[in-house]
C-alpha cells in the first residue's frame, strides 16, 4: 500500500468547530508540516459546498479544494459520518477515519474492501475488529494544550451538556442536586476554559464512543477525572485515570457520594494520580504527527512546530474579541431556516465569517504599530 501521496483531500463538515472536525484540520496541518500536500474540502449534509476555514482553525496549516482530484498517487480521507463520500470519487487509495464508533450510519459489510479504516481510539479499533474489519491503521488526534490562568481551585464540580449513558442518569442527577455544579452548556472555549481553571473536579457520564476533547483539557486544567466505565474510559490504553475513578453503573449512590466527597477533601492525593494520565494528553502531538507520517508521508524525517506561535496568538486575540463584541457565530444553525431564507442566511454567514477575521486582523495590527 502507498504511504507517500501527491495530494491528501480531507473531507470535513462545514461551518462548525466541534472535536471530529479539528481532528481532521489537525490531519491535514501534519500532513503539510511534514512535506506533504493536504485539502481540506468541505461538505454541507451530502453536498460539497465553497467554506471559510473556522478562525478557530486559522492557525493550522491548511489548504483548500473545492473538489477532490482523484489520481493514482492521490488519497481520499472521509470521516465514519459521513461515509458515503468515499462512493462519490473514484480514488483508488481511500481511508475512512473512525472519530467514534455511534455517528456512523449505515451497513459496514457494505463498505468497499479496498478502503483502509483508520481509527482515532482503541475502543474503536475493538469495534472494527468485532465486524471483521482488518485493514487498520492507527490515527489518534491531540488537543492544544490550554493555558492555565493560575485561578484558585474552588470545590466546584464541571459537568458537561451531553447525552448521559441511560444507567449512569441517577448519578448526573444526584451530583446537580447534592453539589455545586457548573453545567458546560452553550460556551465559548474562553468561557470552558475559566469553568476549567476554576473547577475542582470534572465528572462525565457520558458513552465516550471517541476519545473526547473536553475530559483531556480539563485534566490538564487541573481537574480531576471521574468518568463513567464506557467506550474509551473501559481501557487503559485510551484513557490511563485510575480504574477507580472509572465508575461502573451497578454503584450506588451512596459509592458515589463517598467517593467525590473524598476527592474533593484529598485533591492533591487525586491530582498525583492523574500524573500519567496527563503525560499521555501531552504527548499525544508528537505520536499523531508519527503515525501521519508512518501512513500518509512515507516515514519522512519530521520536527513538531508548537502552535503558541504569534499566528495562534493573533487569531486567538481575535477570536476572543469578536466572540466577546457577539460578532462572530462560530457555528452555523441550520435547523432555525429554510427554503430561500436558508440560503440566503447560509451566505450572509459565509460571508460575515469570511472577512470579520481580516478586519479584526488588521484593527489588531493597527493597535501595535500605534
């Protein structure tokens, strides 16, 4: 099998900044660091579509295509929701990238046998092996490793907005109710990562069918990891947090009482146990950019560039600020429209999108030449 293409075209679902889709600018930014040719081509439900690369994402090195050029030497990269993509382009190397296992719809017996199946957890690599999947190659992913504001730790409890695994509902209840909590729901990454600086604990019920985004920045934070015992949090290889802290749903509620009152009356006793666990999210850059390498570069000497560079900083600043002015709508709604009115919000968006991160560019430029 190639390992060293021409031309990488990463397909990536427009208008929004979720895990999975800086999971794949991440793909196509090592890619290009290490001598490679990546696009990112963007898609909106089923369609191709023209798209702004997300300031969130500006920092990345990353190119764009409005379509996918199939050729021998040329590789197609389709995230698992979105599969059907890979029939659209007759590529003759294409690589289904498995972020999670549950976004996934549709009969994998039906996928082509010539695809290569990349896989972002060993929980999903597991999944894929139980369907007789056997073309594998790992492809994990790495959060950017939020600063810390040195806030003082209160005893407040981080949970976040999301769907809770039906036998762990009793436990999510009882810690809103019995605790002072602070829901992570409709906030900007500025804001996750005050909640993040300030909690004490982060407890998440959710089925974790990828390796979340958010337990790892809030262990980095500073925050102690309490899970439920499901999809990536089952092994030690995805997530390396006491198994005592993984929690199994035939607990009781008075286990679980027990146990956060004792992390939080022993928070540095916990934080020392979460001492592996936090080396592994920061050295996770270095083993994504080896495994690209190993699968899309050819096995190329390659040095890691950190992205606190003074391109991060600006786009970051800038961000923050339009953000903060309400300027800025990182994702786009698409629920809220229709017919004629849809389009012509999409392209407002699009637009608005497009030039706000030039002129707040050029305000902040301003601002240190004066």
């Amino acid at each position: 099998m190639i390992n060293n293409f021409d031309n990488i075209y990463i397909c990536c679902p427009a208008y929004t900044v979720t895990g999975g889709p800086e999971a794949l600018h991440q793909l196509a930014d090592a890619i290009n660091c290490q001598g490679g040719s990546a696009y990112i081509v963007y898609y909106f439900g089923d369609k191709l579509m023209e798209a702004y690369v997300p300031l969130k994402f500006k920092h990345y090195k990353v190119k764009l295509a409005k379509i996918p050029i199939a050729g021998i030497r040329n590789a197609i990269v389709v995230p698992e929701s979105n599969h059907t993509l890979l029939e659209e382009f007759p590529f003759e190397n294409k690589f289904l990238w498995w972020l999670g296992w549950f976004h996934f719809n549709g009969d994998i017996r039906e996928i082509s046998s010539n695809v290569v199946h990349l896989y972002q957890s060993h929980y999903v690599k597991g999944k894929l092996l139980e369907s007789n999947i056997t073309r594998l190659l790992s492809l994990s992913d790495y959060i950017s490793i939020p600063t810390q504001r040195g806030l003082k730790k209160t005893n407040k409890i981080a949970i976040p907005s999301r769907k809770i695994a039906a036998d762990y509902v009793k436990f999510h209840e009882f810690i809103k109710v019995n605790y002072d909590t602070i829901e992570i729901k409709n906030m900007s990454r500025f804001e996750v990562a005050r909640v993040l600086d300030e909690t004490v604990c982060y407890i998440d019920f959710g089925i974790h069918a990828g390796k979340d985004r958010m337990p790892r920045e809030a262990a980095v934070l500073g925050n102690i990891i309490l899970t439920s015992n499901l999809g990536t949090f089952g092994n030690s290889i995805d997530s390396s947090i006491p198994e005592r802290l993984k929690m199994s749903s035939l607990e009781t509620l008075d286990d679980f009482k027990i146990l956060v009152d004792d992390i939080i009356h022993n928070q540095n006793s916990y934080k020392q146990k979460m001492h592996n666990y936090i080396v592994q999210i920061k050295n996770q850059k270095e083993y994504f950019f080896s495994e690209v390498n190993r699968v899309f570069c050819g096995n190329r000497e390659f040095t890691i560039y950190e992205i606190q560079t003074l391109k991060f900083r600006i786009y970051t600043y800038i961000e923050k600020g339009l953000v903060g002015l309400g300027l800025y709508e990182q994702q786009f709604n698409e629920l809220k429209s229709s017919g004629l009115w849809l389009k012509i919000k999409k392209r407002l968006f699009y637009t608005m999108n497009k030039y706000l991160p030039v002129i707040g560019a050029l305000m902040y430029f301003n601002i240190l030449c004066e």
